[in-house]
C-alpha cells in the first residue's frame, strides 16, 4: 500500500469512529420519556424549513408589499398583545371582586357566633 491509500484510510476510519460516538451520544440521551431526541431534531428542522420559507417569500416580495406586510404584521402583534393584556386585567378584576364578596359574606352575611 502506498502512504496516500494509508492517508485516505485512516482519515475514512476516524470520520467513522466519530459518527459512531455521535450516534451513541444521540441514542443516550432522550428529551421525554418514550420520545428519542431524533424525532425533536426533526421537528425542530421542520421549524427551521418553515421559518427559511417564510423568509425567502417575504424577501421575494417588492419593496411596497414588504411595507404593508410589515405593517399588518406589526398591528396583529399589538392586537394580540391588547387582547392579552384585557384577559390579564380581567383576571384581575375577578380576583379582585372575589376577594371582596368573601370579605363581605365573612364579616356581614356570615352569622356572629354569640358571645
């Protein structure tokens, strides 16, 4: 054997031995019980895919639409955001009026023990 066959050689036995201990790293570790961390990497890549997607239409897109994309995603944003918030005050405010009502019923409803 030449020195170069003994090169490619040993270079294709590392590139092996390396893929061996990726792929035992890979099948030790698990991200839920039952589920292997393959299938999180693919969807995971999937994500990747649609984001990528989403990215080239919108650079496709001439300057004007861009602009008007941009805008109507920037006031769904808020919309979102304001719908949120209500629901947060909304909370809130039951949590709020229920601790009220259970004040009154405790101290005015409620009947006193005698004394």
């Amino acid at each position: 054997m030449n020195p170069q066959d003994n090169q490619n050689t040993e270079r294709r036995l590392q590139e092996i031995e390396a893929e061996l201990n990726n792929d035992k790293r890979l099948s030790s570790v698990e991200t839920e019980p039952g589920q292997p961390l393959e299938r999180h990497r693919n969807d995971e890549s999937s994500l990747r895919l649609l984001v990528n997607q989403v990215v080239n239409w919108f650079n496709s897109l001439p300057t004007l639409a861009k602009v008007a994309v941009a805008i109507i995603a920037v006031t769904l944003a808020f919309s979102l955001l304001r719908s949120v918030l209500q629901l947060v005050a909304a909370l809130l405010s039951l949590g709020v009026l229920g601790v009220i009502l259970y004040l009154v019923y405790k101290f005015v409803i409620a009947p006193q023990p005698p004394r």
